[in-house]
C-alpha cells in the first residue's frame, strides 16, 4: 500500500512539473490566498508584507514577490517554462529604479467596460477612471474620459455638407427649427470647422435628460505608467487549481519617455 502511495505521488508531481515549469518557481507560501483585490497587488508589488515591515527594495523577496504577479500563460518562456526576457527586464527596471505603486499616483487609471442602455437601447462603454486628490490623505474616483462606439455618431458627417442658408437672418433663423428632425445624425454638419466631439459633455447631457442607464460593470482593467519606459496592464484570472490567480500583470507595452534638457 505504501509503495503504491509513492507511485501515485511521484506521478502527480511529475504531471504538474511538465505541464508548467514557471508554476514550480511561484512562492506557495505566499500565494495560497489570490490577489483578490489591487490593493493586494500593489502591496506585493512594492515588497511589502502585511507581516513585515518593509522588504529590501532590492532584495531576493521582492524580486519574488514581482515574478509571482505576471499572468504565467503570458509571460512564460517556451523554451525554458521560466519567466520570459520581457517580464525579467520589467523586474530589473522596478528593482533599479526602486518603483512603487500607491494609490495617490497620478500614473495609473482604471477603465471600466459596462453595460448600459441609451433610450432603453442596450449597448456597451468603457469609463476611464483615475484618483483625483480632495485634499490632505482624501481621495476619490473620477471619470476621465468615456469610450464606445456610441460616441462615434457624434463625429460623423454627412456626403453633402447640410449648411443655414448665409441669408437664413433674414428670416430670423427660422430654419433652425427643423434641424434636429432633419439632420439629427449629422448636427454636427452645423458646428464650427475643426470641431471635435466632447465624450464627456455628451454622456452630461444622456444623464441629466435621463437617457442613460448604467446597467452593469462588466470588466475592469488597471494600466499603470509609473515604470519608465512601459505601461502594463492588470487584469483578474480566475484558474482552477492554480495558485497564479487573481489581479495579474497581463501585458506589457514599451512606452517612449520624455527625455529631460540637460
């Protein structure tokens, strides 16, 4: 029974270390609990631990705890089953710089894909959110910019450019009257030239005439710049029977940083 035991054992181990090597590498200890919130990652991110202090900015432990927040089906080496050169030269970078990540940082937002309803029509848009200081140690979310497909009807124009009439004062703009009924997917044939659409003013004006409807958050994406030279994104996983879960680093994009005049 015993030596039947170990071969069940030895084989199980065997399975898991051919199907992800970089797994092996993951600090179990640490991670039996998800990153079940972001501030959880930002907290591993920085080296620090509920338990300790401060970990070295520098030391072995933070460079442990940096490996552990990358998605490993993104960032794993095909050839070595290892972190890959990309995700290593991230570390190298937070560990040289001393990077960390606080919730006061201007350098990073969260975009929110959500459900809504515009004049009880259903459809999606991202909200761009990002902190915004009220004062001394208060803060709140505040929504930068809004995405969608919706917003794009607010830019079109029409084949041939709908105008007032240059003698429409004689009337006393009376043509003013049909243009909404009119020209309502290309109003903005009547606007100044060069004129850009305001997200903001236009999701204003759906709700304050009761319009819109916020449904439901679907999705929710963190992007950090505070790492010179890159930007990643953060996103939840959820994976059964792995300790790689929760708030993780799913991609990574090289950013050009503003050089400084000597």
């Amino acid at each position: 029974m015993k030596y039947l035991y170990f071969i069940v054992c030895f084989c199980s181990l065997t399975i898991c270390h051919a199907y992800a090597q970089w797994e092996h590498h993951l600090d179990e200890r640490k991670f039996q609990l998800r990153v079940k919130q972001i501030d959880e990652f930002m907290v591993r991110f920085n080296g620090t631990d509920e338990n300790k202090p401060q970990i070295a900015p520098s030391g072995k432990e933070r460079t442990r705890c940096l490996r552990n927040l990358f998605n490993v089906d993104a960032f794993r080496d095909e050839g070595t089953g290892d972190l890959n050169v990309t995700g290593k030269d991230f570390i190298s970078r937070v560990l040289a710089d001393s990077i960390q990540l606080h919730f006061e940082d201007s350098t990073w937002q969260a975009e929110v894909l959500c459900d809504v309803l515009l004049q009880d029509v259903p459809c999606r848009m991202t909200f761009v959110l990002q902190p915004e200081r009220i004062r001394q140690y208060e803060y709140k979310w505040v929504i930068k910019d809004v995405q969608g497909t919706l917003f794009e009807r607010l830019a079109q124009h029409s084949d041939t450019l709908a105008i007032l009439s240059p003698v429409e004062h004689e009337t006393g703009f009376i043509g003013l009257i049909e243009l909404p009924q009119t020209n309502a997917r290309h109003f903005t044939d009547f606007y100044p030239a060069g004129y850009l659409p305001d997200r903001l003013s236009a999701l204003n004006a759906w709700v304050h005439c009761g319009l819109l409807k916020i449904v439901q958050p679907q999705e929710v994406v963190y992007i950090f710049r505070a790492v010179p030279g890159y930007e990643f994104r953060v996103e939840r996983f959820e994976k059964r029977g792995s300790y790689n879960t929760g708030w993780l680093i799913s991609s990574l994009q090289p950013v050009q940083t503003k050089k400084t005049k000597q």
